[in-house]
C-alpha cells in the first residue's frame, strides 16, 4: 500500500475485492495493515461481471511461478491460499458517476499493470 498516497493525492479512492471468506478478509487487512476499503466476494460475481479469468492454467503458470520467485526475493512469502486460487483479479480504474477509463485483466497470479499507466489512467479519471 506504499503507493497509496499518490494516488490519494489525485482525489482518488482505491478499493480492494478479494474472493476469500470475510474472516480471510479481516486477516488479511491485519497481516498487512491496509487501510484501504475491502470487500470480498466468494462468490465471484463481480470477477464475473468484469470478465476476469479464471482457471488452473492462470493459477500455475510460467508468469505465477516467476512472480513467485520475485516476491520471495523481495521478502513475502505465500501463506495459506484464502478464497479461490484460480480466480485471477484486474485493476479498473473508473470515473465518479461511471465509466470504465483503464481495465487491465491480469493473465496469472502475481501479473499487475505498470503503476504508472495506472496512476495516468486515474489522473485522467478525475478531469471529468
């Protein structure tokens, strides 16, 4: 969440959605300390709704295994899976009011957009 702030100071509001019972929720937002909004859907209709993909090729891929291996080198290590492991997220950035101004779907675990895309796509959000 180290990044939050810049996008705090475009006016922008970030929300998490995780697919993990709520109980995986809340311990998640005390193992990492986030201060974001989080809503979990176990479910899975919004991943749905926004076509994200989904299934064990996007769960054990080349993509997951080298954003694994980064992360370890980085110091995080994987807990237990909560909620759906082949369920993969996106990123959307999206105007007050409605409108979808950047959609990035990611293909494996681990596979996020270049913040800077998406911190242009949120000041963009929030010229009107």
């Amino acid at each position: 969440m180290e990044n939050a702030d810049r996008f705090r100071a475009l006016g922008v509001q970030l929300v998490v959605i995780g697919n993990g019972a709520p109980h995986f929720a809340q311990a998640f937002l005390d193992e990492f300390h986030v201060t974001l909004p989080l809503y979990t859907d176990p479910s899975l209709k919004v991943y749905e709704a926004m076509a994200l993909r989904r299934g064990w090729r996007t769960a054990f891929s080349r993509k997951t295994f080298t954003a694994s291996v980064d992360a370890l080198k980085r110091g995080f290590r994987q807990g237990r899976t909560q909620g759906d492991a082949t369920q993969q997220g996106g990123v959307f950035v999206m105007r007050r009011g409605g409108g979808i101004v950047y959609r990035y779907v990611s293909e494996a675990a681990g596979d996020h957009p270049p913040l800077d895309e998406v911190l242009a796509a949120a000041a963009q959000a929030t010229k009107g």
